[in-house]
C-alpha cells in the first residue's frame, strides 16, 4: 500500500449523490455507494444504465455535474497524476496504434509510472508471451483484451476498473477474463467491475450494485439480493397462444408473472405445484405449451423484480 | 520528459512502419527536388542553391500535414483516451509529436543537401548553422500549426479539408514553390502575413549563404513567436476525447495564433525588407551566372 493517500477503514472507492447529464439526458442521478479495499465490486444493470459514465467519472475522464467522489482518497478530476499512479483501467472503448507491438506497448506504459510491475510476468500471466512481438493490429479481439488487463496492472495499482470487460467476446476467451479477474481477487485488489452479464456478477464479484436509469435500486452480496428476492424459481414458457399474465399470476405457487417478447417469466414459490397447475390450465384452455424452462433463482430475477423489464432488452 | 521522451520513441518507430510516411517524407521530397533542379536549376549550380531553399521549405513544412491527421487518428480511435488514463498530459502528447517529427525531418533535411552538393554540384554548403536552426523552428512550428488544425476538426475528413486549404496557401504563396518574386505587388505584400513566407525567404538566404545576422534574426523572431503561440494553443485546445465538442473559446484562440504573423507582416509591408530579401534571393535563379557572395573556399 502506498503511504499518506488511503487510511485503513476508509472505503477505498467512494460515490455520494453522484449525478451525470448529456443535455437533456440524465445518466447518473444520486448514485451512491462505496467499496471496501480488498472488494470485486460489481456494477450490474443494462446498457444505457448510467455505469459507463459512472465508472469513467471514478477515472477521471468524465466531470461529473454533482457528487462526490473519492478513489483511494483522492478526487479523480483535481488529483492528476497523484491519483493516476494508484488506479488501472481497462476501457469500454479504446485502442492502440495497430503497428505498436504487445511488448512494446507495455513496456511503454510501464515508463509512465513510478511504481512498475514486471511486464514478463504480466505478458506470461495473460498468455501473451508467444504474441509479445505481434503488432497489436494481427491480434485477436480476446488478444487485445488481455492485453488491456495486462497494461491496467503494468503499475501495480490498488484499484483496477474494468468496463464490460468481456463484451462481445466469445465465451471460451470470456472464461479466460473471468479467471484472471478471480486472480486479481487472489492478490487482493480493489475491483470495480461493471457488466451486464447477470453469470459474471454472479460468478465474479463479491457485491453487486444492480444499477437503472442512473440509479442503484439493490445493493448486497449477489446472495443477499437472491435471497432478497423471495427465494422463488423463475419459470419461463412459451405458448401456442397468449394468454392474461392475470390467469398465470392466479395459478398455484406464483408469486409473479411477467410478459416478455412472447413468453411469460413465472416466479414461483413452489416449482412443482405451479408446473402442475400451468398444465391443467392450458388444458382447461385448449392452448399449448411451446417450451418450459426452469431457472434457479438469479440476479436476473431480482432486475425483473425491481424492473418489471429484463437485464438486456 | 521521460514521458515525453517514451513517447517520442513510440511516435518514431509508428512513423517508420508506416509506407505512406517513407513516401511523402522522404521519396516526394526528392522527386520535388529533383524535379525542381531540372526544371528551375537547368543544372547551373548557383541556382542549385536557390533550389534547395525551397525544397528545404517543402521538406519542413510537410509537418504541418502529418501529425494533425495522426493525431486526429488516435482520437478518432479512442488511442487518446487510453493514454490519458496514464500519467500522461497533454503537453508530453503534443511535444512527443514535434520531436518524433523534427527527429525524423533532419535526416531528410541532410540528404538533400547532400545530394545537391555531390550530385548537383552546389557550390557552397549554404549557411549550415542557420539552415539548422530554421530547420528545426520551423518543423517544431509547422507541426505546432498542424496540432491546431487537429485540435479544431472533429473528423479525419474535416481535418484533411482544412489541411489542404491551409496547405495550399502554404505552397503557392510562400514562394516554396512558385518564387514569391514572380507575383505581383500586392500579392507578395499579402504573402508577407503567411508563416510559411519566412520560412522559404529565410532557407533560401541560408541555403544561398546570402542571409544578414538581421534577416536572420526576423525569421528566427518569426518562427519561434510562431511555435510558442501554436504550442500554447494547441495544449489549450487539446482534446482527448472523440465526442469532446471543440471549446467555443477555440476560434479566439485560432485567431490569436495569427496574432504574430499579422504583426510581422504588417511589419515588413511597412519596411519592405523582406521582399527586397526575396527578390534579392530570386536573382540567384534569374541570373545563373551570379557568383556567390561570401563563398567558402572549396
């Protein structure tokens, strides 16, 4: 830890009433929260939620319109270099000059910092020792993602930001981000973390701030807010013709019935007894049952609860 | 400067494996300048000299083009954005690019003069001193007025749109191409408010070894107020961000890097110093078999 920046029982990242507007659009409106050091925070909400904007205002690229904000103890608008030595990033959108080399890279953005980690290490824990000399144009997009990861430690920072790091990857190379965010858990870095992948929430962070329209509307462990969510089972089916979501609501266990694109999400209290009176229902209806899914409760619920809308619609 | 520095490096060794930098910096010059020598020099070694000047000036001004479309490039493409995440400021940014440029410049700068001394048989190497020193204000000033252009324009588009009506006032009028001497009155006064028009007389006087201390001095003046201003105002404009709009303030600020070469032109229309030293400097492509002033024994 670095001296006369961060006490010990102070958040290291920490957001009061912040608020973010694009002219007539409000982004961010009094969000709050803070983060312990240690913590793999998550910012979980979809796209347009206002956490891009929130986490690019912990950076310091973005001035917010109201609010405070801390990182490490510092403002990131005013504290300059000071705070920049403390923090790493990896950005929802960015880039390098496609004929700079991997190795050059981060060896280049080493030089920029006082503290250096070592970047050997850093391109052989990203499997990106075979690539070291490739221009970072021939690189695949999972690549440059690690790559990104590998350059936000190159100073050995106490808090790292990621941005949707694993958007529009393909599963397989998303799996390779996950472990190294769990590392980065390992070393016990601050990770403020924002995604709308209800899995990576679930799977990566050791709390979550379901984040809508520019607000938090839950915060807790990932547990914490299942459980805050009555425990139900999410029953999703599809129908051979529509039906009142009042009809479903009334049926056996159901503590809840949405609509979505065609299909309705049942929360339900007693899986098997709602499955029973579901079918007996469309039987009574002469309507079919097109496809039945059962889903343990998740993250997504506790959205559709607090929503009334999906994560990604 | 370490940042400053590591960045440099960076910039120079992009710029070497880019193709399109080999051609216009280093192959263009030389086919301007052997164009020129044919065309204009008719192979008579004291025009050579006058010649050089002006492929000298091309040469120089060039860095007006390449760093305001690179750097329009890296914003366009969020490569700003990522390194504004680091400890990195706007004025390293800016001053890596005027250094990788003025780095990259001066080996062309040396090539042809070498070239016109060994293959075109000039007869004096010039004012050497003096060619470096405007050599190297002037890239660091025309890669400052490019920063500006990059500094103001939104998209590559507008950038290069920009850079081309600059570029072409650049050309014709400062006599790099055409000599200023061979335009009417009113057109040569008017030249003398154009930043490139005191670079091409003063590489032409050095290049011609014709140059006063006190010309000398007016062009250095000239240059150096030139980057000073352009550096500033390029650093206040700066812009990281590809959606960060340009400032309201930026057209004040564009008209203030004007400031100087307004002042110095209003200067010389009342003086007429510079075009005495611009038609003094064009007898020696006129008159082929003027001999040197001050020529260093060979």
């Amino acid at each position: 830890m670095r001296e006369g920046i961060y006490s010990v029982g102070q958040p290291i990242i920490q957001v009061e009433d912040l608020h973010k507007n694009y002219g007539e659009v409000q982004a961010v409106r009094g969000l709050s929260f803070a983060v312990e050091q240690g913590e793999v925070f998550g910012l979980l909400g979809p796209n347009g939620a206002g956490k891009t904007s929130t986490v690019e205002i912990l950076e310091g690229l973005r001035t917010p319109d109201r609010g405070l904000v801390r990182v490490c103890g510092l403002d990131p608008e005013t504290s300059g270099n000071a705070f920049k030595q403390n923090v790493g990033a990896v950005l929802q959108s960015t880039s390098l000059p496609d004929k700079l080399r991997v190795k050059e890279a981060i060896e280049m953005f080493a030089q920029f910092y006082r503290t250096r980690a070592d970047t050997d290490q850093l391109l052989k824990q990203f499997q990106l020792e075979e690539k070291r000399s490739a221009f970072y144009g021939h690189l695949s997009g999972g690549q440059k993602q690690r790559l990104a990861l590998a350059m936000a430690l190159v100073n050995n920072p106490q808090v790292v930001f990621l941005d949707e790091p694993t958007a529009g990857l393909d599963p397989q190379v998303r799996r390779e981000i996950y472990d190294i965010i769990e590392q980065l858990r390992r070393e016990k870095k601050t990770v403020l973390l924002t995604t709308h992948y209800i899995e990576e929430a679930e799977r990566l962070c050791d709390r979550v701030a379901i984040v809508d329209h520019g607000q938090v509307i839950a915060l807790g462990t990932p547990r914490e807010l299942k459980r805050g969510s009555a425990g139900t089972t999410r029953i999703e089916v599809r129908l051979a013709r529509p039906v009142g979501d009042g009809a479903l609501r009334r049926l056996d266990g159901v503590a809840d019935c949405r609509e979505f694109d065609g299909s309705y999400v049942l929360h339900s209290s007693s899986t098997a007894q709602t499955i029973v009176a579901l079918v007996k229902h469309l039987e009574s209806e002469n309507n079919e049952l097109h496809s039945l899914e059962i889903f343990s409760p998740s993250l997504e619920d506790v959205f559709i609860e607090l929503t009334g809308r999906r994560l990604r619609e | 400067m370490s940042t400053t520095w590591t960045l440099t490096k960076m910039r120079m060794r992009l710029a070497v494996r880019n193709r399109a930098f080999f051609f216009f910096s280093l192959v263009m010059p030389l086919i301007f300048l052997f164009g020129a020598v044919m065309f204009f020099g008719k192979g008579a070694a004291n025009a050579v000299a006058y010649v050089l000047g002006a492929i000298l000036t091309l040469t120089v001004m060039g860095s007006f083009w390449g760093l305001s479309v690179q750097l329009v490039t890296f914003r366009e493409q969020g490569i700003l954005r990522r390194f504004r995440l680091a400890p990195v400021g706007a004025s390293a940014m800016l001053a890596s690019s005027i250094l990788s440029n003025y780095f990259l410049t001066m080996p062309v700068v040396v090539l042809e003069i070498i070239i016109c001394r060994y293959a075109f048989h000039l007869r004096s190497w010039g004012n050497l001193g003096a060619i470096f020193v405007l050599v190297t204000l002037g890239s660091a000033a025309f890669a400052a007025f490019g920063l500006i252009v990059a500094s103001v324009t939104n998209t590559m588009q507008e950038t290069q749109m920009i850079n081309n009506l600059i570029w072409m006032g650049f050309l014709f009028l400062s006599g790099a191409t055409v000599p200023l001497a061979v335009f009417p009155g009113w057109l040569q006064r008017c030249a003398l408010f154009i930043p490139a028009t005191y670079l091409a007389t003063g590489l032409e006087s050095a290049a011609t070894n014709l140059a006063t201390a006190g010309e000398m001095a007016g062009d250095i003046t000239a240059l150096t107020l030139g980057l000073v201003v352009a550096f500033e105002i390029s650093r206040q404009l700066f812009r990281w961000e590809p959606e960060a709009k340009v400032p309201r303030r930026a057209k004040i600020w564009v008209l203030a890097a004007l400031l100087p070469f307004l002042a110095f032109g209003a200067w010389e229309n009342v003086t007429g110093h510079r075009l005495s030293q611009v038609r003094r400097n064009f007898q020696m492509l006129d008159n082929r078999a003027m001999p040197l002033r001050m020529e260093r024994p060979r």
